[in-house]
C-alpha cells in the first residue's frame, strides 16, 4: 500500500505577532518535501522531493498562495489552535 500524506503545523511565538508555518509531505512514511514560512520555499528530501519542491519553487501563483496561508490559516484560526 503506497500512502501520501502532509501535515501543517502553525507555531505561534508571541500571539500573532510571529507566526510560523510549516507544512510537511510524506511519501510512504518518508517525508520528501518541506516548506518552512521562515525559510519562504520549499525544500526537497528525496530525489523526487527535490523535483518537486523546484517546480512548486518555480511557480509564481502557487508561492503566493503558499505564503498567505500563514494569515488565512495560522493566524485566523488562532483561537480554534490555542486554549
């Protein structure tokens, strides 16, 4: 059985004030990419992670949404995440 999972993960600093997301993907319990919001793009693990994460890099729309999932997810639903 092949399985490809990702989880998200938002860790919050101060409040909202610093706010940090990161969103990993597994490829068979072997996590091949990673985007880090600090670091600001993604980064492969395996030689097919490596492929991926330079196309995800390489497009413009898909970056920019990436990158504002820290507002529309993290930071608006920091309430739902913290007690």
């Amino acid at each position: 059985v092949l399985q490809e999972m990702f989880k998200g993960e938002c860790h919050f600093i101060s409040g909202t004030e610093e706010v940090r997301m990161v969103v990993r993907n597994f490829y068979n319990r072997l996590q091949d990419v990673m985007y880090d919001s600090d670091v600001g793009h993604h980064v492969g693990f395996t030689p097919y992670g490596e492929k991926v994460a330079r196309a995800w890099n390489s497009d413009p729309d898909f970056m920019e949404r990436r990158r504002a999932e820290v507002d529309t997810v993290c930071r608006h639903n920091y309430k739902v995440f913290t007690p």
